[in-house]
C-alpha cells in the first residue's frame, strides 16, 4: 500500500512537471507565431514615380549620382524596425506564376542587397529605389526600368523568393505625375490615387487632397485632445485581458483534463500490476514458493550435470595470503627518537 502512495504520488510530480513544461512550450510558440506573423509582411510598396524618356527630374529627388529618374518608395508600415535586406522587386508578371520554384522565380528579381544601413528602417520609415536597371551603382538601384506611357507592373517579394509580400499595376500617368497609396478617411481604407507633381513626396507620407498615408495624422486631426484615443486604448487593453483570462481558463481546463485522464491510466497500470503481484504471492504460497514443475526441472538439470562432469570442480576454500611490502611497514609511520647527546662540563 506504502509503495502505491508513492509510486502514485511520484506520477502526480511527473505530470505537474509536464504540465508546466507544455504550457510554457505553448507560450512560446504562441508569442514567436505572433512575431512571425508580421515581419516582411509590414512593407507595402508606397509610392511609384515612372519617369518619361525625355525626363531626368525625378521631381527633385536623385541618386547617389546627382542623377534622377524612375523610382520606387516601400514604407515600413510597423511599429517597430524592420530591414528590407534579402527582399525582391520585379516588374516581371510571369513571377505571379505558382507553378515557379523559388530559384526560377529569384532568377526574375532584382535583389535587395545586405550590407547597407539603409535598408534598416525604423518605424514608418520609407525607402527609395531607382529603377535605372544599373544595380552596379549601389543598394538603392534596381536591375530592371519602368517605362513611360504603357502599365507598370511591380511587386515585392520576402527573401524566400515564394512569399509575395505586395504588388501593384501603375497605369499609364501624366506627365509629372506619381502613383501614390493613402489611406481614405470617407473609406477608411488604402487606395491608391495619381499624385499631382505638387503632391509628388518621395520618403515622405503621402497626401492627396484629403486622402494621407499616414494615419496617425489623419487621427490627429480628427482628434486634438487625445480623447478618443484615450477610450479606445482602454478598451483595448480590457479587451485583451479579458481575451487572455478566457483563453487561459480554457487552457487550464483542458490541461487539467488531459493531466486527470493520465492520473488515471496511471493508477489503473498500478492497480493491475498490485492484482498481478497478488496472485502471484497467492500461487507462491499455495505451491511454496515454487511451481512443482520448476523442482522437477532444476533437479534434473542438476543430476544431468553432476552425471555429465560438466561442473567446475571447486575445492570451497579461500585463501588469503598475506604479503609483506614497504607500504604497510610500521617504521615509516613512527617519529625517530632524539638522540641525547651528554655536556662535557669539565672543559
């Protein structure tokens, strides 16, 4: 009885171990999908620019170079640094194709480089490639160009060369004119709009009339005293307690379920193996300990080899002979005595 207590009691640590264990395991993948659900997917292609032949402005904004041309503008949409490094831009639609492998779809991009600081952005922040088709001049250059006065097709890959992370088709413009994504108020979502030359901001928000691509300014507006921002984060941050309470109570439930359906195959194992062990003292006893057969058995093999000389002959004594050596010679362990020497006084 004292053996199954603990054994049963052992078995309740085990699994109160487990439990932890699991819940702590569950934690962690919940917060890293969350992670991992942003990432790359926060960049947006912001703004487009296609440059006429006879163009060079690029409305004010040029390269590294002195030079100006057609552009490109990504946002980092976030609220925290991301890098757009190892991500592909491409004006090729046959990319859209799934049945490409991720190396023949690569092979069709323009390649963000590492390396560059530039590429780390901050929250909000923009970026700017100019599509110029010479990737030889650095970080910001793209290996292919936009043409003037036909559609664009453009779209931004993640670095895995499967993901497609946004695209876009900018139709034929105005001279002047860019292709810029803001957000609507009366929609309240992102179109896309053609931007007047005035309204042309490369790395820069996008403002179009009452149309802007940054919310939060749109929000400002609609709100100076901070007090309709002041309810909904409240309410925010309720509501995701209250949806934290609810899941964890759901998990603990179904923990706890799983830990009791253990507990009791556990102590069901126990119980039928304290059954076995009892019947088997109950045949022990009845026969003495052992089966007839087993007697029978191990006398005859035992006659068989005392018959056969198949036994080791062994004399039954044991004989300890003692040897003397230096490490147990009783003179190194004692101190020498001093030798008294007599004074001569008569000198």
């Amino acid at each position: 009885m004292i053996y199954g207590f603990i054994a049963v009691r052992f078995l309740n640590i085990n699994i109160d171990i487990m439990r932890l264990r699991l819940l702590s395991l569950l934690s962690v993948l919940f917060v890293a999908f969350g992670a991992s659900a942003q990432g790359a997917r926060d960049f947006k292609i912001n703004e487009i620019y296609v440059a006429a032949p006879d163009d060079t402005s690029g409305i004010g904004y040029k390269d590294e170079y002195g030079e100006s041309g057609s552009w490109i503008e990504v946002a980092n949409t976030s609220y925290t640094t991301r890098d757009i490094r190892s991500c592909y831009l491409t004006n090729n639609r046959a990319v859209l194709n799934k049945e490409l492998s991720a190396p023949e779809r690569i092979s069709m991009m323009s390649l963000v480089p590492k390396g560059d600081a530039r590429t780390n952005l901050t929250a909000k922040q923009r970026i700017t490639f100019f599509a110029d088709g010479h990737v030889n001049r650095g970080t910001l250059h793209t290996d292919f160009i936009l043409e003037a006065g036909k559609e664009n097709f453009i779209a931004l890959y993640d670095g895995n060369g499967v993901t497609l992370l946004d695209s876009v088709t900018v139709p034929v413009l105005p001279a002047g004119y860019s292709y810029a994504r803001v957000y609507d108020a009366d929609s309240e979502e992102y179109v896309w709009v053609e931007a007047q030359p005035e309204y042309v901001t490369p790395n820069a928000p996008n403002e179009v009339s009452n149309a802007t691509d940054d919310k939060i300014k749109q929000f400002k507006d609609n709100d100076p005293y901070g007090i309709a921002m002041t309810v909904m984060s409240m309410a925010v941050v309720f509501s995701c307690l209250l949806l934290l309470y609810i899941f964890f109570h759901i998990f603990g439930w179904i923990i706890n379920r799983m830990t009791m359906l253990s507990r009791v195959k556990a102590i069901k194992k126990i119980h039928e193996s304290a059954a076995k062990v009892v019947i088997m003292a109950k045949d022990g006893a009845e026969t003495k300990g052992i089966e007839m057969e087993n007697y029978v058995a191990a006398i005859a093999l035992a006659l068989h080899e005392y018959q056969g000389y198949t036994h080791d002959v062994e004399s039954g004594v044991l004989t300890i002979k003692h040897e003397h050596s230096a490490w147990d010679s009783k003179d190194h362990g004692l101190r020498q005595q001093p030798v008294h020497h007599p004074v001569n006084t008569h000198n």
